[in-house]
C-alpha cells in the first residue's frame, strides 16, 4: 500500500539556499500510522523541480517567454495553433526531454523573467539525496519533477525529470500476466508513476513543493 503526504511549512527558496536544509525541518514533522515519524528507510522524497531551479539560480531575465522557449529548444517536434492565435510547441530541450515549452516556467516568478529547469537534474538529486540522509540518517529516494503533457492530449502531469537513489524504470519483461502470457514488452515507468502518485496531494497552486511516498522501497536503490 503506499501511502503519501505533502508536508506545509516550506518557505520560498531563493539562489544560494540548500534544498535539503530548508525542506528537512517540514519533512521532521510527518507523522505516519504506524507511529514513525520523518522519513524511513525505503522512502522516496518527491520535489517540484521549481524550488531546486530557484535554488540554483535558474531564473533568467526574458523579454517573453517565447523567446526564453526558443533558447532553450534543441529541436523543435511538433507545434499546432490555438484557436485564439497563440502557438503551442513540442521541442527537445537540453537535457533531452521532448516537451510543451521546453520545460521553461513564467509561473511564480518576478515580471521579466522565468525560470529554467535545473542544468543537472540527477545531480540535484544526488545533492538533495546526501543532504538528507546527513539529517535523517537514511537514505531516501529522491525525485526531481515537472509538469508535461502528451501531445495534443488534454491535461497535464507531473513526470520524474531527475532521480537519485531509485528505480526510474521497472522492467516486467519475462513475466507473466494473469493469463499465463509472457510479458515482452512491459517496462513501466516506475518514477513517472510515483511522480504523479505525489502530484495527487501536493497540487498545482497549494503551496507544496515536496511530498513523500511510502510503500515503494523495492524502487529504492543503495546507488544514486
């Protein structure tokens, strides 16, 4: 069973701050129903990409944000008019992730500017991953996530664009389903799932940036 909460209390981070400093107290505070406090062995700390790109200084100055889209387009895949003029775009960004926008955010952010995914989220992640488990003395997974879409599909949801620590994928090929039928081509997508699984209590708009999901340690890894 897994079981999922996004703990309040999680100030605004700004360029300089370290993520797992500023989350950890709010993380402290999470009671579970087995009477456990804070995080556990076989925990897996879920994190809006956003606050670790304000951390690390990813917002830039953009007179718009097609123009921020543009400069951070490797190549664009798709793109289809809107009913009220405005283009929709499916580009390769940087770091290989084919998405809306390129992943570029003009949400929550001074006028004149967005914001940036992180350069290196895998070693955000790592970074992230070390910090807490110097203050909780396990060592959790660590997701990095950010909003997509499917191409022209309605709707939107969190998917893993960095992990640490866990299981991105897991691999069903070469068993059986309840039918007896060998698997050949199943592979989940284990940290999108559980990407999304937290996006249910965190939200779009309430304030919470991180949750934790418990149940999933087969997922959690001794490597980062």
């Amino acid at each position: 069973m897994l079981l999922v909460q996004a703990p309040p209390g999680i100030p605004v981070l700004t360029r300089g701050d370290d993520v797992a400093a500023v989350i950890a107290p709010a993380l402290a505070t999470l009671a579970w129903p087995d009477g456990s406090v804070g995080l556990g062995a076989g925990d897996v700390v879920v994190i809006s990409s956003k606050i670790v790109s304000k951390a690390e200084g990813r917002m830039i100055a953009a007179r718009d944000r097609e123009d921020a889209i543009s400069s951070q387009t490797v190549r664009e895949v798709a793109r289809r008019e809107r009913a009220d003029g405005s283009v929709l775009r499916i580009v390769e960004n940087p770091l290989g992730l084919v998405m809306a926008a390129a992943g570029v955010d003009a949400s929550n952010t001074p006028p004149g500017t967005v914001l940036l995914l992180p350069e290196d989220p895998d070693g955000s992640a790592r970074r992230i991953r070390r910090g807490l488990a110097a203050r909780f003395g396990v060592r959790p997974g660590v997701l990095l996530t950010d909003t997509s879409g499917r191409p022209w599909r309605e709707g939107v949801a969190d998917i893993a664009i960095g992990a640490a620590g866990v299981a991105v994928l897991e691999d069903l090929r070469g068993g059986v389903d309840s039918y007896g039928t060998r698997l050949t081509a199943t592979v989940m997508a284990s940290a999108d799932e559980l990407a999304a699984a937290a996006e249910l209590v965190k939200g779009k708009a309430a304030g919470l940036p991180v949750a934790v999901v418990r149940g999933a340690a087969r997922l959690v890894t001794d490597d980062d």
